[in-house]
C-alpha cells in the first residue's frame, strides 16, 4: 500500500495541475469578463475533456500493456510496444486534430449553444484546437514513465507549465484585453511547453527509447495487440466524456444561468474527485506490473488496501465539498449573480453527497484494465453514462422537476455500474487473475 501510494501521489499532483489549464482560464474569465465568456469557456471545457479523454485512453490502454510487459521483463516486447504504440496514436492524433476543425462550426448546433455565448466559445475553441497535438505528446510520454515506475518526471513538466498558464492567462486577459482567445493562447503554449519537454526528457533518458536500425520493425501483431488495449480503453474514456458532453447539451437548453453554474461547479467536481481517478490509474499500473509478474498475494493485498483508501478518500472529500458548497462556487461567481450561485451550489451538494460511487468505479476501471479486460471498462461506462444521458433527458423534461433530474441522473449511474462491475468480479475473479486464488 505504501508503495502504490507514493506511486500515485506525483499522479494526483500532476493531473490536479493539468486541470488547471482550463480553471485558470475559467477563473479568470469568470472574473473579468462576464458570465457569457464564463458560459464560453466553461463549455469548452466539457468538450475539450472529451477530446482530450480520446487520447488519454489511448495512452493509458498502452501504458497498461507497458507495464504488464516491464512486469514480465520482457525487454524487446516492451520497445516493440512503444514503437507501434506510438505510430497508432500519433497518426489518430492527426485525424482527430483535423475532424475537430472541420466540425467547429457544427459545434453549437450540436450542443445548443445560445448565440450570446457562441462567439466567444467559438473563438476559444479555434485556438484550443491547435493545442490537441501537445496534449499528445504530454499524455504519451507521461503514460510511458509511469508504466516504468516514474510518475514523479510528469510531475515536475506540467507543474512548471500550469504555472506558466496562470502567468500568461493573467498577462494576455488583464494586459493585453485578448479576452477569451488570449486565454485560449496561453494555455496552447503552456501545453506545448510540457509535451515537448516530457518528449525530450523521455528520448534522452529512457533506456527502452534507445533503438538499434534492428530493432525498428515492428509486427503488424504487435500492432493489433496494442490497438486492442488502447482502442477498448480510448472507447471506455471517450464514450464516459461522451455522456457528459451529451449532458452539456440538456444543461445549455436551461439558459446561460444554468450553463455558467454548470461551468463553475464541474471544475469543482473534477478537482473533488480526480485525486482518486489518478489513485485508480496508479492502482491499475500496480496490477497489471504484479499480474505480469504473477505475483497473487500482492495483486490480493493491493486491491483490499486500494478501495478502503478510496473509500475514505471519497468520505472525507464528500463531506467537504458539501460543507464548503458555497464558497467554492464564489471562486469562480460573483455574489450578485444569486441564480448561477444557487444553483451550482445544489448541484455540488447533490454530486458530492455521492463521490464513492465514482470512486469504486474507477478502481473498477483500472483493475479490468491491468488484467488484460479493458471491454469490461467499456461496458461499465456504457451502463453508467447510458443511465446518466437517458435520467438526465427523461428528468429534465418533466416540469416538476426540471434541471435538478441533470444532477440526479449522475449518482445513480455511477451505483448501476458499480453493482455490475463487482458481480462480474466476484463471479470470474478465478480467470481473471489466470491462476489460483485463496479467498
């Protein structure tokens, strides 16, 4: 347990940061420029994490095949790995980088967005488009060391870029009066900053990187096996944003009100609850290196001391967000603004009352994920945003209960997959693991 802990600290740290990219951008404009521009970016927001989880989920299905081959010692497995990883992924970087261009203007039919916030989430969006490639090239490089054991280097490259996002954010809206799209400006540079710097880091000190003309081949099954982790993961993280993009329209049909508490209270959430995601992530490399390495009595002990970690984690993190409801959301609103206040306020206390739901959800993910089943990651995320999408569109159009059937729809799919994923455990736990388990 100590060791998966000091693993997944540097991992909490670092995606806390890599969050701020876009609160940055949210604070300050909420601040400066208006609920509209609020409205803007916090909408962008949700389709930006969508994206983004495409590639995450690509790197983190092939970090996973990294780190059962590290736990194998299989050497020429794992460079072959990273050399056909890396081909796969940069070449759906580029497609996805020109879908997204070509698709913008089709953005605000898609997701309802009034015309008063168009103008600036489209011009935000132009730029933030631009930066999809540095997002690559960081998660890559990121999903790379730490399925070495280094989680510690991704760390350091995106903390110094999350500050230099803030410098920069301030700089461009307060100095230089670029509005939205100077903060869209810099948090594209800060990105590229920290991918660029992870890259070089990682070619020049990463032994597994270093190739002989030989070892440049890489099989077409080589291929197939990595699109087989990385593609079922990349549908698990994209299908999960999926659903809340699809919420994101349902919430804009309420008004810019209701779309800028939305903006401001789902960075509240994701601040709340990322902590254990990156603790599933960590726990998830843990597995997978001990179920390379066959070693049963410390894939049992990790996995009790993971869920009583989270679980309290979640306990803890629950009571606070419910607490301090109020002040959290007037970070990012001004007190006047009373509908956008009242409302955030009632989402956090509804989500929040229930962060164990996500929490064992995304142990749930990592552990299929380390044990060669990303497909099962795929079908609880089916169940818990199918569930989200379907309560949130059915609830909201009943009258009497209005935008608060949004909020509502959200812990009850997380509790649907939860039930699923730990009967399935509990039946098949024997082939799962691949060998002998004493309960």
């Amino acid at each position: 347990m100590k060791s998966m802990l000091r693993f997944a600290f540097p991992m909490v740290l670092g995606n806390l940061l890599q969050q701020c990219y876009n609160v940055a951008d949210t604070l300050i404009v909420g601040k400066f420029l208006g609920s509209d521009a609020l409205a803007a970016v916090g909408s962008s927001f949700t389709l930006m994490t969508f994206l983004t989880s495409i590639l995450l989920g690509l790197c983190m299905g092939s970090g996973a095949l990294f780190s059962i081959r590290f736990g194998e010692k299989d050497e020429k497995g794992l460079k072959e790995g990273i050399r056909a990883s890396f081909l796969l992924i940069f070449s759906l970087t580029i497609v996805l980088n020109g879908i997204a261009f070509l698709c913008l203007d089709k953005i605000q039919i898609f997701l309802k967005v009034p015309q008063e916030v168009w103008g600036d989430m489209r011009s935000y969006l132009a730029v933030i488009f631009c930066g999809i490639f540095a997002t690559f090239l960081y998660n890559y490089f990121a999903s790379l060391l730490r399925s070495v054991g280094n989680s510690v280097v991704p760390l350091v490259f995106l903390g110094a870029s999350a500050v230099l996002n803030i410098v920069l954010d301030l700089f461009f809206v307060m100095v230089l009066n670029r509005g939205v799209t100077g903060a869209a400006q810099a948090t594209v540079i800060a990105q590229y900053i920290s991918g660029i710097g992870i890259a070089v880091y990682s070619w020049r000190c990463v032994p597994y990187l270093k190739l002989k003309r030989e070892e440049c081949r890489v099989r077409w099954k080589c291929i197939r096996e990595i699109a087989g982790f990385s593609v079922l993961t990349c549908i698990q993280q994209s299908v999960m944003n999926l659903g809340i993009l699809l919420v994101q329209g349902v919430v804009n049909s309420f008004g810019s009100d209701v779309m800028a508490a939305f903006a401001a209270a789902v960075k509240i959430d994701a601040f709340a609850y990322m902590p254990v995601q990156d603790f599933g992530n960590a726990f998830s490399t843990f597995i997978a290196q001990n179920y390379g390495a066959k070693k049963e009595e410390r894939i049992r002990t990790g996995l009790k001391g993971a869920v009583a970690v989270a679980m309290i984690f979640c306990v803890i993190i629950s009571a606070t967000v419910w607490i301090f409801a109020r002040p959290l959301m007037l970070m990012f609103v001004k007190a006047e603004e009373t509908a956008i206040l009242s409302e955030g306020i009632r989402y956090l206390r509804i989500e929040g009352a229930f962060y164990c739901g996500i929490g064992g959800l995304f142990l749930l993910y990592g552990l299929y994920r380390a044990l060669g089943k990303p497909g099962m990651s795929v079908v609880l995320t089916i169940f818990s945003l199918g569930t989200r999408v379907i309560l949130a569109y059915c609830l909201s159009g009943i009258p009497a209960i209005g935008v608060v059937g949004i909020w509502w729809s959200v812990p009850i799919g997380w509790f649907l997959a939860d039930v699923i994923g730990i009967v399935y455990y509990i039946i098949k736990q024997k082939s799962l693991l691949g060998f002998e388990v004493h309960n």
